[in-house]
C-alpha cells in the first residue's frame, strides 16, 4: 500500500506503455490510412514523444517560474532535469521521425515546416544547455537559466505548433492543408491505444526526470558539506 | 513483486489470445501469426527495463536517506 501511494505514477507509466508496446503492434488498423499502411502505428511510438516533450517542456518552464518568484534549489533542479529529459523525448521523437520520414516520404529531412521549426527550437534550447554547463556560480546559473527558460518555451511553442499549422502546405497531418488523424479514423482502436499512450510515455520520461533531479540533489547536498569543512 | 509480474504477464498473454481470434486482418505483418513473438520479447525487455529503473529509484531513495 505505501508502495502504491509513493510510486503510483510510476507503476501507472510501466503498465501504459506496456499496454501501448503490446496492443500499439497487435490492433486492428482502419483501411483508409494510404501509403502509411502498418506504418500508422507509429503512431502510439512517435507521435507520444512530441507530446510528452511539450509536457516535460511545460512543466520545466513551472519549475523555471517557480524558482524566479521564490529561489529554491530544488525548484531549479527540478526545471534543470526536466528540461534535459524533455530534449531527450524531443531528439527521440526526432530520430524516429527521421526514420519513419525516410521509409514513408522517401527521404529522412524533408522541408515540411514541422521539421524546420523542430530544428530552430531544438538549437535555441541548445542555448540553455551552454548556459548550464559554462556558468559555475550555481545561484547565477539557476536565475539565467530559468530566466532563459521563460522566454523559450513559448518560442519553442510557437515554432512547432503555431508556425506549421498557419503554413501554406504541409504533410504533416494538422498542420498547413492538411486534416487531423482524428478526420480520418474510421475506426476507434487506435484511439484506445493513443491516448494511454502519451500519458504512459509522458510518465515514463517524468520518472527519469525525477530520478535524476533526486540524483541532482543529492550531489548538491554532498558538495555543500564539502564546503563546510 | 515477482507474483505480481507473473501474474501480469499471464493475463498480457491471455490478452493477446483473444485479440488474435478476434484480429483477421490479412496485413502483411500478422499473416504468418508470430508477430507475438516479436510483441512478447518487447514486453519482457520493457518489463526488465522497468524493473531496473525501480531498482536504481530504491538506491536513491537509500542515499537519500543517508544524506
């Protein structure tokens, strides 16, 4: 029972993404999918890194706020990992679109304006990994980096949700002309997996987040004692 | 913990049956069937995964209570 109140979101992510892992490769597939064919359940992989990356991303500029109104090493830790783990589902959902992309669209880099805002955003949140790792005052770094944070998260936003949904043509599904996976989805099956889908995947990356923002201080707590001496 | 991941993986399998007597698809993937090989050893690396991620989560917790 204690083990349940404590890790209940864990426990919740592991039987998600395993629902998604068995059922994402077994279920039945609307016929009218084109040239994706099996391909479309990619869409219980790939898709569920984006989403959980906004997610991650939007709970790290939280944590970023939240350390700008009330300073607290925690806080910062905690918009810090956050963020790296966000970046990381971001590179996975990357990679595998690259994949996906080469096997579908016949090259992996097309110049669709989803994938051309993804690399402007990705180089701009590279920005708070070099203020992360060149400032050595840990009170500075935090207060830059969280200040950096609360302007490029809404930047970041607008170039992969805003900019490719207001351009000309797309090939992304929902963004420019096209339609949502939702218009044409004749059956409701994938949908049942979807959905458990990003939450798992989304809880799955915030326990890794959490496991390294405890690693982060412990370490913090440890170099202070060093201090002391 | 080791019951529970049986039993979890029991009804994974039972699972699986039923949808594949419901599943007729002619799809190029589960035509010959095995496909549920391929789903059951990627069930049982992801269930190893995870019961590595709480081992580390456990190691935490000790060090912190250390600290």
């Amino acid at each position: 029972m204690k083990f349940l109140q404590k890790a209940w979101y864990k426990a919740l992510a592991a039987l998600l993404v395993l629902y998604t892992l068995v059922y994402g490769l077994l279920i039945e597939l609307p016929a009218d999918v084109g040239i994706l064919d099996e391909t479309i359940r990619n869409l219980f992989y790939h898709v569920p890194m984006w989403f959980g990356m906004m997610l991650i991303l939007l709970a790290a500029w939280v944590n970023s706020i939240m350390y700008l109104s009330k300073p607290n090493p925690k806080r910062d830790a905690y918009a810090t990992e956050l963020t790296n783990v966000g970046l990381l589902m971001g590179f996975c959902g990357l990679f595998t679109g690259m994949f996906w992309a080469y096997n579908t669209w016949g090259t992996a880099w097309t110049n669709d304006p989803k994938l051309n805002g993804v690399a402007a955003g990705m180089a701009i949140y590279g920005g708070y990994w070099m203020i992360q790792k060149s400032v050595n005052d840990d009170a500075k770094r935090a207060r830059l980096g969280a200040v950096y944070n609360v302007f490029v998260f809404p930047i970041f936003l607008a170039l992969i949700v805003v900019m490719p949904k207001l351009a000309q043509s797309s090939i992304h599904p929902g963004s420019g002309d096209t339609v949502n996976f939702k218009t044409y989805n004749s059956s409701q099956n994938m949908e049942m997996v979807f959905y458990p889908a990003v939450v798992g995947w989304t809880l799955l990356f915030v326990w890794i987040a959490e496991l390294r923002t405890r690693y982060r201080l412990i370490k913090l707590h440890k170099d202070n004692e060093k201090a002391h001496f | 913990m080791k019951k529970h991941i049986f039993s979890l993986m029991a009804l994974l399998v039972w699972g699986m049956q039923a949808f594949a007597q419901t599943a007729n698809s002619g799809s190029m993937l589960r035509a010959s069937g095995k496909i549920y090989v391929v789903v059951g050893i990627i069930a049982i690396i992801f269930i190893l995964i995870v019961l590595y991620l709480f081992r580390l989560d456990k190691k935490l917790s000790r060090l912190e209570k250390q600290a």
